[in-house]
C-alpha cells in the first residue's frame, strides 16, 4: 500500500532547513563538560550555556547513524526495524502510574505484581510485537523504577523486549547487566532517552547518552515537547524543535560510536489550553504522522504514538480518538506504534484495553494490506456458476478458499442480532475484553528464567539498590 503523504516533500525539506538553524544560531542548553569536549573537538560552539551544531556536521551524522535496528527476545525471536520491508509492529504504552479496572469502572495506583502481570498478558497477545515494561509501581524507589521495570519484565515474556526509558549512566550499566542474563547483547537492547523540552538536556542525560554510545546500545531519542508549552503552537514549528531534539543526540552518540542505529521517534503532544494537558485528538495523529514522514527523509525506522486517549474510562472518546490517532500514522508508514493499553493520555493503563488494542492492531494491519485483483480474486467462474445455480455462494470452494484470507474476524466486537446478544446478557466489546484479559492471565503461561538467572537479576538489582538509592 502507498504511504500517505500529509506534509509534501518540500515542507520536509523546510523543517529539516529550520532545524539546521535552530541547532547552529538558537542552540541547545547543553553543560555536561565530557560531552561538550566531545563536541567541541568535532566543531561545535559553545557561548554560556549553549551549544551550538554546525550544519555540515549535523548532516554528516545524519548519514553515518545506523538505521537498522534488531530486537531479540530471550527464545531467540527477532523483530528488525527499518529493514525496508514495511512491516508494522505496535508494542505497549511505558511507563503508566496507575491501573483502571474495568469491572469497576475505577483507578488504582500500579503495584509491584501489575509490572508482572501486564508483561505476562502483552506475552500472550499475538499484535503486541515487542514489549515494553508497563507501569511504574508506586511501591518502588524512584531511583529503581526503570530498573525495577525491566527486571521483573524479563521472566514474564519470551518476546523481543525492550528496554525502559532512563535518565543515569548507571541505569546503563544495570540494564546491560540483566540483558546479558538472557544473552541479550548490547546491539539487541534498546533504551530511550527524553530531552528536556524545550531544547535542553541535563547533565545526567548527557552522561546516560555517552554511557548508551561507548556501550553499542541502539537507542530511541524520545523528545516529549508540548505545543503552545514547551515547543510553538504550530505543528510545523514544534516539528522543527522536536526534530532538533533528537538531532543533538544524534550528533553526540556518531561522534562516539559512528555507526551506531538510531530509532527515530517523537511524541509531540498538543496543549489542551482549557485544562494545561496534552491533548489527545486527531492533530497527535497528524504531528505522528508528520514525525514519521520526517524521520523516513533520514532513512531511519520511525517509532510514534499511536493508541492515546485523554479518556479515563472505555467509551466512544477512548475509541475514536486511539482510532484516529493509530490510523493517520499507520497509513503514512510507521514502522512502530507504541501505545497498546493506554489511556489517559499516558497516566493510565488497562488490562481489558491491552486486549482491546491488540484485536484493533490487527484491523489496522489488515488496513495496510492490499487487495488482491487477478483472476482468481475476480471470480468470474464463481459469479458464472451462482447465476447458473443457486445464486448463492456459501457453498463454493473459493468462498472457503478466501474466507479467512479477506475477512479480519473479530473476537471480541459484537456481531450476532439482537436476540442472541440479548440472550447472552448483552454484553459488549468491553466485557468481552475484560474477560479474554481474565483469561490470559490464569492460563498463560510464560518459560520461566532458570534459578541461576533469577539470582543473577535479583544480585544486579541489589547492588543498584545499594549504590544508587538514597537512604532516607
């Protein structure tokens, strides 16, 4: 299927020219002093407290990034990213604070177990391609959270996992440590990173983003700019300024380790000016869809937001906002879509909405797939042998032939008549879900880590623990 074009090849290139500018005449708030011999030495200015990028060397970076990026699960399952095949994976939402249950139609702050149980259901879900470590327990030191994320993912599925997003050099060091646990190289790990909008990157991170590059790790630069707060109100502008973000890390990570594979991604948000939030209507999906029409001008695999609502329950808001939000970028080309289980705009996750996506992922990939015309798909002796007959074609061979070739069936959206809905005690999409989640989680099952490799996770968490919390 072609890819939509929602910005031409023109606007491209001016938000690529308005980048170059802002990162070589407005800089970036930079003052992490290693970093900063490293860029200096490759030409880079500094004046205060800003760097300054010349043009070419942004460019020359741009060129010499790698741009393909492959994930390995710890039973050896692979998910390559920019191959140029234009497959489409979704992984989950990162990083939720709470849990909504949807029996009760209520909230309630993530725990420990849920980090467990989120992992072990997104394993068993056939869309959801990679993982990503879901909640953030409250009943954690926040010095762990990441850490503690990963760790106690990596027993709960066999999928391609990926890592959480950080901030320290010493998350770095931990999460290579677990990751060669399950044989998992540096290359085969992917960590993301957000600057500090607008145009700013703290010491820490400076030193996490060396720490990723001397290491090898194939990262995700995660610029999290807000329009109209901390990036213009214009979608073009705060693409220039997104795009600028993720550059000068670009810049800083080549020029340590050329070569190295970059994920491209963004998640622009826009400012709901009556409230102070993100908005989650259709202009995320458009700023997606700009973001990975940009990130492929650069020849990189483009990762965006995709199932993101502000809506605090399952209703008519959650669906056709995470609906318009998956599509617009599904159909310009993205080659990851994060999000299943969202809501709330990223405060909020869900079991039954986790089942919910991964039924929704797969119309999207249905939706991106062509239809098949040639002789046989035309049917014309099928058309022949109905009008001649019955003119009916259950009975035919190519009706079977093709039933579940051109039909996505669902498992969970209502598709009976009233009585029979009725009789079943009219339940929707939503009870549906919630009991399909219900039941992947007493019955799936997931390879445990042998006893060796648990102690090894559990002796790398302790040793974090002891160096890095501090004692209250």
């Amino acid at each position: 299927m072609e890819k939509l074009k929602f910005i031409s090849d023109e606007e491209i290139v001016a938000i690529h020219n308005t980048t170059l500018r802002i990162l070589s005449e407005i800089g970036f708030v930079w003052t992490h002093k290693p970093s900063l011999d490293i860029l200096t030495s490759a030409g880079c200015t500094i004046k205060g407290n800003r760097v300054y990028f010349p043009p070419q060397l942004v460019e020359d970076c741009i060129k010499k990034s790698g741009k393909t990026v492959t994930i390995k699960g710890r039973n050896g399952s692979t998910k390559t990213l920019g191959d140029g095949k234009g497959n489409l994976f979704f992984h989950n939402l990162g990083g939720a604070r709470d849990v909504f249950e949807a029996k009760t139609n209520s909230r309630r702050p993530a725990i420990e177990q849920d980090v467990r149980d989120a992992t072990r259901l997104l394993d068993a879900l056939d869309n959801c391609h990679t993982v990503t470590p879901f909640f953030t327990p409250q009943d954690v030191p926040g010095e762990l959270m990441s850490l503690f994320m990963y760790r106690h993912s990596i027993p709960h599925t066999t999928k391609p996992l990926q890592g959480p997003g950080i901030q320290y050099d010493f998350e770095v060091k931990h999460a290579l440590e677990m990751a060669a646990v399950i044989d998992t190289t540096a290359a085969e790990l992917t960590l993301s990173l957000s600057p500090v909008s607008p145009l700013t990157i703290p010491d820490h991170e400076a030193a996490a983003v060396v720490e990723m590059a001397k290491a090898g790790v194939a990262f995700a630069t995660l610029p999290c700019p807000t329009a109209g707060a901390t990036s213009p109100m214009t979608i073009a502008g705060s693409l220039a300024q997104q795009n600028a973000e993720t550059l000068a890390i670009v810049v800083l990570s080549q020029l340590i380790n050329p070569g190295l594979p970059i994920i491209y991604c963004g998640r622009l948000g826009m400012l709901e000016p009556r409230t102070g939030l993100i908005w989650g209507g259709l202009e995320l999906g458009l700023t997606s869809a700009a973001t990975v029409q940009l990130g492929h001008y650069y020849g990189y695999s483009v990762n965006v937001y995709g199932f993101s609502t502000n809506a605090h329950t399952i209703d008519a808001q959650n669906g056709f906002e995470r609906g318009m939000n998956a599509v617009i970028p599904a159909l310009a080309g993205a080659d990851e879509l994060s999000g299943i289980g969202e809501m709330e705009a990223g405060v909020m996750g869900s079991y039954a909405q986790m089942v919910l996506d991964n039924e929704f992922a797969g119309h999207i990939i249905r939706l991106k797939g062509s239809i098949d015309v040639n002789e046989d798909t035309l049917a014309f002796e099928g058309i022949l042998k109905a009008m001649d007959g019955t003119r009916n074609f259950l009975g035919q061979k190519h009706t079977m032939k093709y039933l579940k070739k051109e039909l996505h069936l669902t498992k969970l959206a209502e598709r009976n008549s009233w009585e029979p809905w009725e009789k079943n005690g009219r339940k929707g999409i939503l009870e549906n879900a919630d009991a399909e989640a219900d039941r992947i989680l007493r019955e799936h099952q997931v390879p445990p880590l042998e006893a060796q490799q648990e102690k090894e996770l559990d002796r790398i968490m302790a040793a974090a623990e002891k160096d890095h919390v501090k004692k209250r």
